[in-house]
C-alpha cells in the first residue's frame, strides 16, 4: 500500500472513504433489500472490526489513526442525537455501541500500537466477531434460555458463542499477529491455556452490558488480560489464572449470602480479577477487609435500619453499579501499578497510596452510614449545621462520622502490614494517617454532594423526601432537589474518586 500512498493523511482519507463505504452498503441493503437492521449492524460491526486492524500493517504513525476514531466518535454520537444511519443505529433498545466502538479503539491504539500491536488487533477481532456471532446464536434460538443480570435480557446459547469465539480468535490472533510483529512466538498450549481465560473475561463482561457498553468492555479487559499473559511473568501469569477461579467463589459466597445480588456478583468478578490477578495479596487484602467487615455491618441491626429503606436509593444487597461505584478507582490504580510501575520506577507506593485512599474512602461512607443510622440523636446537615430527619443525603452524625474515622484507619492499617508482609515495602505511620485523613475527606465529599446536587425526591402521598424515584406504589414521582441524573451510585463514585486523589496529591506533595 505504501508505494501507493507515501503519506498516512492520504491513507487517512483512504479509510474514511472505505469506512462511509461499508456504511453506505449497509444503508442500500436496509432499504433496497429490506434487510433488518440487527442483521446491517452486523455486517457493519464485522467489517469495520476487520478494516481498522490493517491499520498497523499501513500506517506509520498512530497519530492519524487516533484522529480517526475521534472523528469517528464524534460522527456517532451527533448520528443517534438526531436517529440518522438506521442501519446501525435503529434498535430495539437504547444502545451507544457505536460510540464505545471507536472510543475502545482508541483506547488499545494508544496502548498497544508501539507496546505490542498483536494485542492491539486481537482484542478489536473479538469485538469484532464475537459480539455478533453471540448476537446472532441468540436471536436465532426459537426457545432460547434467557437469564438477566441487569435490565437486557441475555441468553446462554449466546453467551455460550460469545466465549467459543473469543476463544478461537484469541489463541488463533496471537499465534498469527505475533509472528508478523516480531514477538516471542508461544507454543500452541500456551496460546489455548491464554485463549481461554481471555475468552471467560471476555465473555463475562459481554454478559454484564448494557446499552452497548460490550463495545468497550470486551477489547478493553482482553487487552488487559491479554497484556498480562503475554507480558507478564510466570508468576503473574499463574496468579492470574488462579484468581481468576478463586474470585468466582468469592462471588458466588456473595451471592448465596445475599450480599450481592447477581449483577454485584458478576461485577464483583470482574474487578476482583483486575484487582487479585494483577496485583496480588497486597492489594487484595484491603478490599476483601472492606467487603466483609462491611456486609457485617450491613447484617447487624437490618431490622433497627428498615425504616431507612423507604429513604435511601439502595440498601441490602450490593449490585454491579454500587460494586464498580466504590471499587472502580480501586482497580484504575492497581492497573496504572501494574502497567506504568515498569517504566516509572518507585511509583508503586504512590499507586498504593490512591488504591488504599479511594478504599478507605468507600469503607468511611458505608461506615459511617451503616453505624450512623443507629444514633439516637437526629443528624446535622453538613450545609449549616440544621437538624434533618434520620437518612436525609448530606447528614452527619457523630457516631457515624467516628465510624467513618475507624473505617478509613483499618483500611489504612490493613494496607499497611499486607504491604509489608507479602511485597516486603514499608508504608511508614505518617501515610497511614494521611490515608486515613484522604478516606474521611471522601466521605465528607460525599456528604457534600448528597446535600446539594445528588437526586431527591418528594413523595405526593406521604411527602417523605427519598433518594428513590418511586414511592408508596408512585413510579417517577417529583423531583424535590438536585440532578436527576446524579444518584447515589454517582455519588459514591465521586466519594471514592476524591478520596484516591487526595491520597495521592498528599503523597506527593510530602513525599
């Protein structure tokens, strides 16, 4: 190609022009031919997925790529703001895949193009096909066993097919694109033992989408796994593999307990994966110290706490939302730890330091909620100091804020001697504080946003203020205050995002 195009911008109008191409196909064949759209976004997902992995076969620079995508990105979301390209875009359910398509793209550019371009194109190839074929199997089913996590309906002939391709294309991809890229070649059972886990992964987070979320799901955790196997050590590679399988029976204890729900489980799974196989004890251990002491804390007085059912947005079992709410940063950092420590040295305190603060930050808040809600004495807002009814957002007690205190400073404890034990690093007592201080700053940010912009609502009948959207058998019943798009999950996000990042400035800057 390149004695055709001796500059990427020429290649880059090239793709352009190919990609409008396969779309255009797609639109003649919906209204020429009356193809149904599921079976044109498809053909679309298919033959994009393929076009863009000779990207780093053509290109020199990855700059025109990443160019691509963001145009691509863009051009997706103003088509399904104003339901242009139906061959893609018409769907029996709200669905944003074709803006997580290109968006992962980018993503695995970014990372792979010079690390090792392989992963690059086999994680894009299992988005590619699996997702379709697994589509395909399941709709093509006539009494297909259907199961739901979240809010879609899934099928198991389809998460079945979804697996069996990832699989094929996992260990086929790599054998082949190694070669050509010039990496270490594996043997073949090597490659169906990588495949395999990959292939679980993969699957399981396809099983956990919504909306299209699998379109960034999928080829982001394969390259992660992926990325592990192939650059990892024996060491991690086995850990991985092991964990991988442990953390299913974490999950499934659980859910058996009811302290996850099914959805909680499987998110707890996939971020246990991340979190375990990645790092190691040393960063399991404050998380798996968060989980228990936290759902014992939830157990204890359930009945003394019925009464804020009707209140909070959530209680009882943890789903997927609220697991990937207090764990989500918590597995951004053992990734960064794990992917940037190599070519930043002496970094992996500092990544230790945000992990343990965005948990400390998650234990304050369930902490000091859970113990909160047994003070006799009615809590204080955090805006001014009044009064407000037990569970009211942005109420601070002061057993709850003493629990939230403790909570952080185990977390803190617990970090400290699980980093000494099993990596031999030493976190001096003067960090432990400051993680302390970073998990209760959290909290309060917390706090602070349950009291001003997280969703409240009034109920008609009763005229209770709730965090829930329905109410005494009400569906969307007025919004009293807030953002109805900022809920308690949201919140909870910011609580742990806060916290990690607090930890993380004050290392620096006393480091």
């Amino acid at each position: 190609m390149h004695f055709l195009f001796h500059e990427d911008w020429g290649l880059f109008i090239v793709f352009t022009m190919a990609i409008l191409l396969i779309l255009g196909l797609a639109t003649a064949l919906l209204k020429l031919l009356k193809i149904h759209p599921h079976h044109t976004r498809r053909l679309v997902h298919i033959l994009v997925g393929c076009l863009v992995c000779a990207a780093p076969f053509i290109f020199e620079s990855r700059i025109p790529v990443l160019t691509l995508t963001l145009l691509f990105t863009l051009a997706n979301i103003l088509a399904i703001r104003f339901k242009l390209i139906k061959s893609i875009h018409e769907t029996d359910r709200i669905s944003y895949g074709t803006v997580y398509f290109p968006v992962s793209f980018f993503i695995l550019v970014f990372w792979f193009w010079d690390k090792d371009p392989a992963i690059l194109l086999t994680a894009m190839l299992i988005m590619a096909f699996a997702d379709p074929v697994a589509s395909w199997v399941g709709e093509s089913r006539k009494k297909p066993l259907l199961f739901k996590i979240l809010s879609e309906k899934k099928s198991l002939q389809g998460s079945s097919a979804m697996f069996v391709t990832a699989f094929i294309v996992a260990v086929l991809a790599m054998k082949l694109f190694r070669g050509m890229f010039d990496q270490p070649d594996i043997s073949w059972t090597r490659a169906l033992i990588f495949g395999f886990f990959t292939a679980i992964y993969s699957a399981g987070a396809e099983t956990i989408s919504q909306r299209g979320t699998d379109n960034l799901m999928v080829p982001i955790g394969a390259g992660v796994i992926l990325d592990a196997f192939y650059h990892g050590s024996t060491e991690l590679q086995l850990q991985l593999m092991v964990w991988m399988g442990i953390t299913v029976f974490f999950a499934y204890l659980a859910y058996k307990t009811r302290s996850l729900s099914l959805s909680g489980a499987m998110g707890a799974w996939l971020l246990g994966t991340v979190i375990f196989g990645l790092g190691g004890p040393e960063w399991m251990t404050p998380v798996v110290v968060f989980f228990i002491f936290s759902s014992i804390l939830t157990k204890i007085g359930k009945t003394h706490k019925k009464k804020l059912e009707t209140v909070f947005e959530k209680t009882g079992k943890r789903d997927i939302y609220q697991v990937f709410a207090n764990g989500g940063v918590a597995m951004i950092a053992t990734m960064c730890w794990h992917f940037f420590e190599p070519v930043w040295p002496d970094s992996e305190i500092l990544w230790y330091m945000i992990f343990l603060s965005a948990v400390a930050a998650a234990t304050a808040d369930t902490w000091g909620t859970e113990i909160g809600a047994f003070s006799r004495k009615d809590p204080r807002s955090i805006l001014g100091l009044k009064k407000v009814p037990m569970g009211t957002s942005g109420g601070l007690s002061l057993i709850g804020t003493m629990g939230a205190a403790l909570g952080a400073l185990i977390i803190a404890l617990t970090g400290k001697f699980a980093l000494q034990i099993f990596a031999g690093l030493h976190l001096p007592l003067y960090l432990v504080g400051l993680i302390t201080l970073a998990g209760l700053c959290g909290a309060l940010v917390d706090s602070l946003l349950g009291a001003t912009v997280q969703a409240q609502y009034e109920c008609p009948r009763c005229h209770k203020i709730t965090e829930k959207m329905s109410h005494c058998g009400q569906d969307s019943i007025p919004l009293k205050q807030g953002c109805r798009m900022i809920n308690n999950d949201f919140v909870n996000f910011c609580n742990t995002v806060a916290g990690g990042l607090l930890g993380g400035i004050l290392y620096l800057i006393l480091y």
